[in-house]
C-alpha cells in the first residue's frame, strides 16, 4: 500500500486504517497491563525473598543463640564451681598460713606476755594506777619517737579546735564566750597536765622509764613478728598447707571446663557446615514453589508484553509510513476517522482527500461558532 496514494481512496481504505488504530490501542492497552502484572509480580517475589531470608535469619540465629546458651550455661556453672574451690583453698591457705604464724611466733607472744606482765609489776611495786599504763599516756609525757610526736600534735589540734567547735554547733554570738571556753579548756587540761606531769610522771620517773624501755622491748619483738609473718605469707611453698586435694579438684573442673569450650566449638563448626545448610533448606522448600510460580508468571508477562511491544512498533511504523505522509498525524485518532467515513457514507464527500476538506470546515465552523 507504500505506493497507493490513500486520499483517492474511500471507506474501504478508512476502515482498514481505523482496524490498524483500534488494533494498536488494544496492543497498548495489553502492554500497559502486562507491565502493571510484572510489576505487582515483582513486588510479590520480593515480599516472598523477603519472608524467606528474614525466616531463615531468624531461625539460624535462634538455633545458634540456643546451641551457645546450653553451652555456657555449663560453662559459667563449671567457671562458678572453680572460683568457689579456690576460695576455699584461699581460705584454707589463709588459716593454714595463721596457724604456720602463730606456732612460729609463739615464743615472741609469750616474751609479750612475760614483759607486759613485767611492766605491771613495776606499775604496782612503784604504786602507779594502772589507767596510766597506756600509750597515748606514755606518748604525752614520755615521748621517744616520731609517732609520739604527732601522737602530741594532734591533741594540741584537737584542744584548738573543741571550743571552736562546741561554740559554732551551738549557734553562739558572743565572743566572750568562746574566750571562756578557750580559758576553761586550758585551765582543765593544764592543770590536769602539770598534776599528772608532777605527781605522776616526775615522782615515778625511774619506774616510768623502766616501763618505757621494756615497752620498746615489745615493740621491737612485735617488728620481729611482723616481719616473720611476712616472710611466711611470701613463701611460694604450699607443700605443708594441705592443700593438694583442692588443686586436684581445681584441675579436674578446669581439665571439664576446656573440654566444654573445646566441645562448645566443634558444636559451632558443625552448626555451620550441617545443620545450618539443612535448616536453610527446609525453610527455602516452603517457598521455592510459590516463588518459581511467581517467576514463571512473570516471565509470561514479559513475553507477553514483549509481543505487544514488538508488534505496536510495527503496527507504528506502518502507520507512520503509510498513512501518516497521507492524512497527518494529528488526524490519524480512531474518532477523525469515524468522522471521514461518515462524511463519505452520507455523500458529503467521494474520496478521502474531500472528506479531510469537509472535516477541517467542520472544524473551523465550530470554532467559528464558540
């Protein structure tokens, strides 16, 4: 049809051009619904993936997550039970080490013993109250180092700072009465100081520094004592402790807790190697086959799509090279052409070149009219 020239042509070429147009809607209107069925397709297969994967997530970390928990369970349990056993050796060794001290200082204790004794013979035989055999009194009035000195300082901060004290918790105003205070204090303390100073410390001096000599004695066997439980608490020797049947059960439980590890990673390698790929497997068989029927779906949509495609471009070019040189794009609508073959059928027209006339004067009249 190339080569015929269409506009002396009458409802018979008409009607052909209007079954081509009509034909070409259809192929769209088809096109558009295949394309709109691939594309709700496609969005089923991705939501039914996705169900899958997520599942498959899901279920693997659930399995592993159970797999471990019953494996540290066993472990901390095991864990629990070696913390306690060394606590108990610890404890064991602590008492042990105790007793190791007390049987290899006790001749230095009994020396305290005999020398405290002592001290409160020369106490009675020199007639000295006993409330003044103490530290802090032996400190104040007879100082011999450096800890007595600051034995001294801090009763001198303290005496400074009570009536301030007392005065502030109380709420006072009036300085004279925190003038009062400082003068009762003093008063009390020293003449409570230069009449045990004069009576006591001054009248049994030579007791009193016999009594400081022997409680130097004691205080030099007491540093012996401390530095022999020292060396003892160093001694890497446990063998006299007793202690081999808690280090046989510390070693049994620790032998059981690395073969629980040990058991925990073989159960993880063989997770991931087996029973993983199995449990992905049975998941995938629940929607393998909705999802390949979904695919199949939509591999006949494409197809069917594609026909459409391929034929409305060659229903398109064929329009185009044999009509549309003829009548003009514009005019080649499904409703121009009804208009042309009813402009023929009722005489107003021979061909199709008369009834275009008579169309466009239709059309202008029309407008004319609006």
């Amino acid at each position: 049809m190339g080569e015929v020239n269409i506009l002396n042509g009458g409802v018979e070429v008409l009607s052909e051009i209007r079954g081509s147009l009509l034909h070409l809607d259809t192929l769209k209107k088809s096109s558009a619904e295949q394309a709109q069925t691939r594309q709700t397709l496609e969005k089923e297969i991705s939501a039914k993936q996705k169900a899958m994967d997520k599942e498959i997530d899901t279920t693997v970390s659930k399995r592993i997550s159970e797999l471990e928990d019953s494996f540290d369970s066993q472990i901390d349990k095991t864990k629990s039970r070696i913390k306690e056993e060394k606590a108990r050796r610890g404890k064991t060794k602590d008492e042990k080490i105790t007793e190791r001290i007390g049987a290899e200082t006790a001749d230095q204790h009994e020396q305290i013993r005999s020398i405290k004794q002592e001290i409160k013979g020369t106490f009675t035989k020199d007639h000295i109250f006993r409330i003044f055999n103490t530290r802090y009194f032996f400190a104040l009035f007879l100082p011999s180092c450096i800890s007595d000195y600051l034995l001294i300082l801090l009763t001198v901060i303290v005496l400074a700072g009570l009536p301030f004290g007392i005065y502030w918790l109380l709420g006072l105003e009036n300085i004279w009465i925190l003038i009062a205070m400082y003068a009762g204090e003093l008063l009390l303390f020293g003449a409570s100081f230069f009449f045990i100073f004069k009576k006591v410390r001054n009248k049994h001096l030579a007791a009193l520094r016999e009594a400081t000599s022997l409680r130097e004695e004691i205080k030099e066997i007491k540093r012996g004592i401390k530095a022999k439980a020292k060396g003892i608490r160093k001694d890497r020797d446990e063998s006299g402790y007793g202690l081999e049947s808690f280090d046989q059960s510390i070693g049994e439980l620790e032998t059981t807790l690395a073969g629980i590890v040990e058991q925990k990673k073989q159960a993880l390698t063989s997770f991931e190697s087996t029973t993983k790929p199995d449990i992905i497997n049975e998941i995938r068989v629940k929607y393998v086959d909705d999802i390949e029927d979904l695919k199949k779906q939509n591999e006949e949509a494409v197809r069917v799509q594609k026909e459409a495609d391929d034929e409305i471009s060659a229903i398109t070019m064929e329009i185009s090279q044999n009509y549309e040189a003829y009548l003009g794009k514009e005019n080649l609508k499904v409703s121009v052409i009804d208009s042309l073959i009813e402009i023929i059928n009722n005489g107003s027209a021979l061909n199709v070149s008369e009834a275009l006339e008579a169309y466009k004067k239709q059309i202008e009249a029309a407008k004319a009219a609006k």
